[in-house]
C-alpha cells in the first residue's frame, strides 16, 4: 500500500490533492471556517471513495496548524466509513453499521484497523464500538477532533463518530500506543465527588482535588493548567496507565479532559526522557516491522505543545519520518482500543 499526505496552509482543497490519484481511502483535516465546504468538494472530487474528516491540525514532516491536510491510502487496501449516531445518548443502537462494514472488509485482527474521529464522549463511544471489533481481534486508532463534528462519506455529523475499517491487503497491521510519563512517588489518591458529565475530579484522599494537586507540586492556581503537561494523573488500568490530563481548575475541584468516577484509583505522573522514549518507540516499530509501507498516528495537542515548547517538535516528525511514511493529526484526545487517554501517541504500522 502507499500513503499520501497533501496539504494547503491556505485551506486550498485542490493543492492539498495535487498528485492523488485513484486512492481508496481519504482522511480530510480541515478548518472550522473551511470544514463543510471541504468535505463536500472532497466527495465531489473522489465520489463513492470511504472517506472520514474532523477539525484539527495535520502532519508529516511539519505541522499544518490551519488551512487543511490530507492523508489519503491506495494500491492495496480495502476500507469502508460510516458514522455511529447520537453518540451522547445511545451510540450502540447503530452498531450494526460497524458489524455490517468489518463483514464488507473482511476485516480481521492481522490485516484490519478501525480509525476513528470522535465528536466527544469517547469513552462510551469506544465502549460501545469495542464490544463489535474485539470479536474478530480487530484494533483502534483514532482520536477527537474540534468543535463537535466531523464527517463520513462526504456527510457533515454532530454528536457523532465517524470510522473507517481499512484491511491491508499486502501485509500485517500493528497499533502502538506510547506514554512519555511515569509514576512520581507512592502517590495513590481514591478519586471521589466527581461529575462524569463533565469530567469533575471533585476530592482525592477525601480532600480538595485543587489544594492535593497545589500542595504536593508547590504550584499556584495559575500554574495548574501549563503544570499539567509536565504532572498529568494517570489512572491505573490493569498493566497500563491511562493519562488524565486537567483542562482547567473548578472552584476547589479539577475539570479534566476525561472522565473520572468515584472510586477510580489515581496516581500522580511525572514527565521521563521523551526522547528516549520516542527513540525507542521507533526502534520497536523497526523491529516488528523490517518493511513498513505507511504509518498513521495521533499525537494529542499537549504534546504538541510540549514538545513545540522545547523545540522539539521538528525534530520528533523528522525522527518518525526516518521509518518511513509516516503522517497524522494533532488530537484532543486519543483513542486506543477501547482506551480514551491524554496526552499520549497512537498510532497503526502498516506492513
């Protein structure tokens, strides 16, 4: 398979498609001002092919952080989009959609991956569409887009979730996750006075989530928002550690950018050698896979962040572009399996 990645940081649509031919899978990041009127002249261009888009910012070697990116497969793969509905109230209700497609693709777990661009409430949202893939071993990757909408097949949607199963007809597929934090201390906090709905971290231990936060890491309320990239939470899940990162402080509480429950059982993170990291993961990626043909991946926008801070972000895209084809979109939050985490970096290897 190939991988095409075309972009405009004017928000041109037809210089980001200079020198797409015949592809048979599209993904369309776009601009809030630029979204509809490009997902309608990408299905005019391309009618018929699978294609799902949101609003954010693509890459590959730099960042488009406006204006539109496209990311498009062809020679070798087989895809079907489609889009689960009113994914805030009921989105399994369309989950015959998806099970219908994996049986269209011939999806499987060796060949297959799900992409996906959410509106919100991810974590029901990949609840709801792992139960259906995880019966053929079929992985995610994907992410959340800006200002609650996106799109499939030429279609604008809110409140939605728009997929992609994409088969690799010339080789294995492999998603990775990877997570530059790790524990700091013996910190362990039973989360409590949450508000799922809108993802209220309320008391940790029994007292003020914002007053634990500020005095373990001498920080004022001010700093709590930019203090975040470097000491998210992570909560504890099985072997793995999903990352919380804090949007902003909420009267004594804490509004994060994923849902805690009562009773969830959190640690405090601290920020590792990301570099080291990254090299590591792509010395993984080389190992599992000699001869790589693309790679997909969704970098949230704190790292993006982070890593623009400390002038590495440049130099992160030119690593990642040493395996190869390499190219993806800046998320507000990132979608692994049937996991919603933050700050962190998917991504599917193609063989």
């Amino acid at each position: 398979m190939k991988q095409f990645f075309g972009m405009s940081h004017r928000g041109n649509l037809d210089e980001a498609l200079q020198g797409l031919y015949r592809p048979e899978f599209i993904m369309l990041l776009s601009n809030n001002d630029q979204f509809e009127a490009h997902v309608a002249a990408l299905e005019q261009r391309f009618p018929g092919v699978p294609s799902i888009g949101c609003i954010g910012m693509s890459y590959q070697t730099k960042v488009v952080e406006s204006g539109v990116g496209i990311i498009a497969f062809s020679d070798g793969v087989t895809a079907a989009a489609n889009v689960l509905e009113q994914v805030s109230v009921m989105p399994v209700k369309y989950i015959q959609r998806l099970e219908q497609d994996m049986q269209t693709v011939g999806a499987s777990s060796g060949d297959t991956v799900c992409i996906d661009f959410c509106s919100g409430n991810d974590a029901c949202v990949l609840t709801t569409i792992y139960t259906a893939l995880r019966k053929r071993g079929v992985s995610l990757v994907g992410g959340t887009g800006d200002q609650g909408r996106v799109s499939a097949n030429g279609r604008v949607y809110q409140d939605a979730v728009a997929y992609a199963l994409v088969r690799n007809k010339n080789g294995r597929v492999k998603t990775y996750k990877e997570n530059i934090y790790h524990q700091m201390g013996d910190y362990r906090f039973v989360a409590s006075n949450t508000d799922r709905s809108n993802y209220i971290l309320g008391a940790l231990n029994g007292k003020s989530a914002k007053q634990v936060y500020k005095d373990i890491l001498h920080v004022t309320d001010e700093e709590i928002l930019t203090r975040t990239f470097q000491n998210p939470f992570g909560k504890l899940n099985g072997d793995d550690t999903c990352i919380i990162s804090i949007k902003e402080v909420n009267g004594n509480a804490l509004a994060c950018f994923r849902q805690v429950n009562d009773s969830d059982v959190l640690i405090l993170l601290e920020l590792g050698d990301y570099q080291a990291i990254v090299r590591e993961t792509i010395q993984q990626i080389c190992r599992d896979f000699p001869r790589r043909s693309a790679i997909f991946s969704v970098n949230c926008l704190f790292r993006y962040k982070l890593f623009s801070e400390h002038g590495y972000m440049d130099s992160y895209l030119r690593e990642m572009s040493a395996l190869g084809s390499h190219a993806g979109f800046v998320g507000y939050g990132e979608h692994y399996n049937n996991r919603f985490v933050n700050q962190s970096m998917t991504c599917v290897v193609f063989e």
